[in-house]
C-alpha cells in the first residue's frame, strides 16, 4: 500500500468511457479512454469498454496503483446505488443492469456509484462552484436536464434516491411531451433538442430569420445554430432563449421554494449560450420566487468543465471511503 489516498473516476459518456486516477485535489493524474458500442448490451459494454479503461487506468502506473482505494462511477439514469443497479438509462437503454458488482469482483477494489449529474454536484462542492457554501443546486443542461441538490452540506438522495430530478419538474401545464411520459417537464421545453424544436416551430411563421440561411433543412436547426444566430442577433433566436429563460426560471423558482440554494451552478453544453437565457431566467425568478430577498440567489457557470464527469464520480467515491 502507497501513503497517498487515490481513486478512479469512471465518466460513461455517450460514445466513451472514461476513467481517471484522480487525488484528493481533484487533479487528474491519468486519463484512459475506450469507445462504447451503444448498439451492445449492457453486459458486453461493462466487460469490453468500461472494466478494461479502468484497468488500464489503474495499470497505467505501478507507483500509484497501490494508493487506488475505490472507484466511483456517473450513471446517465437512476439506480439503487446500495446494489449497484442502474434501473433506468433512457440514453444507453438499460434497464435493471447490475453494474458495479461486476466490475467490483473483476478489479477487486470497492466501487460506488450514482447518477452522474448527482456526482457533478459533488465535484462542484469539493472542487468547483459549491466549495465555499453548503446550499446549491447543480443543473446540467444538455441532451436532457439533470441535477443535483447538496443542502445543509449534503448531496440529497431523497427515498428512492431521484432527489435532484429536477428537469422532470412541470414547468408548462400544456407543455411538449417529455421523454419520462409527463408533459411540459422542464427537460421537454428547455433541454438543447427542445430548444432546438422550439426554434423549428417558431421558423414556420417567420421568412425573415437568419436561420433559414443558416441551415439546408428545418431538421437541422439546433440550439448551437440557434446561439450562433442569437449572437448575430436575430430576434428569433433571441426569443427562443428569452422563452428558454423562462421556462428555467419558473423551474428554479419552485426548486428555490424547496430547498432554498444560495447559488445555481449552471452546466451542460446550453450553459454556453447562458448570455442569452440569463436576462429572461433572473427575471423570472425574481418575478416568480416571493419568498426570498429578490436577486439572493446566484446563478453562475459551472466550474469543472473538461474531466467534470470523472471528477464528480472521483468526489463520490472519495466521500464513500472517508476521505473527505
Ligand atoms: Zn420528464
């Protein structure tokens, strides 16, 4: 055994996995990288893809293989962490695969996961945006919109452990149907492809946008074409981001009556169009959240962008073991 504590960080991304030797700092030390197969069972992916870059991981350097005390891994879905079962993943199509016990019994250390915007809570809390304050709540913003709420200090699992859903919270009675069968979740009215739908319908009635040049096909307008004609300021685009503010803003504001953050801490690819939703998103909250002091709440960027997911599951497994 080595003196330094060190752990795996496991980010499952949509076309690789990725594994990191990470120390206490949350520097990454070693980065491996295989591709997933999508296509492949659950089974296959953990024994080809995901096991294989951890290990190589861990090989990678006799010196610190040693100091390795466990792994940690982001799950695109939600799960029984205890059993290590991941119930659902609408990206990767699980349902019911048993994932940590058998990458446990092949690499013979103790791993742990959760669901990996859960994990990006707790990387921003030890090394990012929520390490001077104890009430956050972390939003990821992409292909769909997770979260994550660490109040009093802590991350907040909730009975089934689906505390932190907060992109399937109704923000639009009369809203899109969303992916989880409810309709006008959050994720279905503000997430990047419904942003991206959103800009398509409102293109039908409108010949003069810059979209139409921007594009061959309606289908291909997306909400990066849609921030790329906001920056040119097309006023189409800039009230599809105007809309998109607010739909967030009616979310955060019911999470703000919840569980009281002093700070949002904004991810995801979308949040790099944040310019553009801020305005309309700050103003909703102060229009909506009554029971706060207007403006109390701070809505900022994350701040682990590259490696964010490994760090994140590197934070879970360091908390599980008692480092931090
Ligand atoms: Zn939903």
């Amino acid at each position: 055994m080595g003196e330094r504590d060190l752990v795996v960080g496991v980010d499952l991304g949509g076309t690789h996995t990725y594994a990191g030797v990470i120390d206490v700092r949350g520097e990454v030390l070693i980065k491996k990288e295989t591709d997933i197969d999508l296509s492949e069972d659950a089974d296959t992916i953990i024994r080809n893809s995901i096991i294989p870059t951890i290990k190589s991981a861990i090989d990678d350097n006799p010196f610190l293989a040693g100091d390795i005390r466990a792994i940690g891994i982001g799950i695109p879905g939600n799960h029984d962490s205890k059993r290590g079962i991941c119930f659902f993943s609408p990206n990767f199509k699980w349902r019911d695969v048993y994932v940590t016990p058998p990458i446990q019994k092949a690499l013979k250390i103790p791993v742990y996961m959760l669901n990996d915007v859960r994990c990006a809570a707790l990387g921003e809390k030890h090394f990012g945006a929520g390490r001077d304050i104890n009430n956050f709540v972390c939003v990821a913003i992409g292909t769909g919109i997770g979260g994550g709420v660490v109040a009093g200090g802590k991350l907040i699992l909730g009975d089934c452990e689906a505390a932190g859903e907060i992109g399937h919270t109704t923000v639009d009675p009369n809203g899109h149907l969303c992916g989880c069968g409810n309709y006008g979740c959050m994720e279905a009215m503000a997430s990047g492809p419904n942003i991206a739908r959103r800009g398509q319908e409102a293109m039908k009635n409108n010949k003069t946008t810059k979209l139409w040049e921007m594009v061959d096909d309606i289908s291909e307008v997306s909400a990066y074409t849609l921030f790329k004609a906001a920056k040119e300021g097309d006023k189409l685009a800039l009230k599809v981001w105007e809309d998109t503010g607010i739909y967030l803003g009616i979310g955060f504001a019911n999470i703000i009556h919840t569980v009281n953050p002093e700070r949002f801490i904004i991810g995801g690819r979308v949040a790099g169009a944040m310019e553009f939703f801020l305005p309309a998103l700050r103003a909703e909250i102060n229009k909506r959240a009554r029971m706060v002091p207007p403006d109390s709440v701070e809505l900022v960027n994350a701040e682990l962008e590259e490696n964010a997911g490994m760090i994140g599951a590197a934070a879970l497994a360091f908390e599980k073991i008692g480092v931090f």
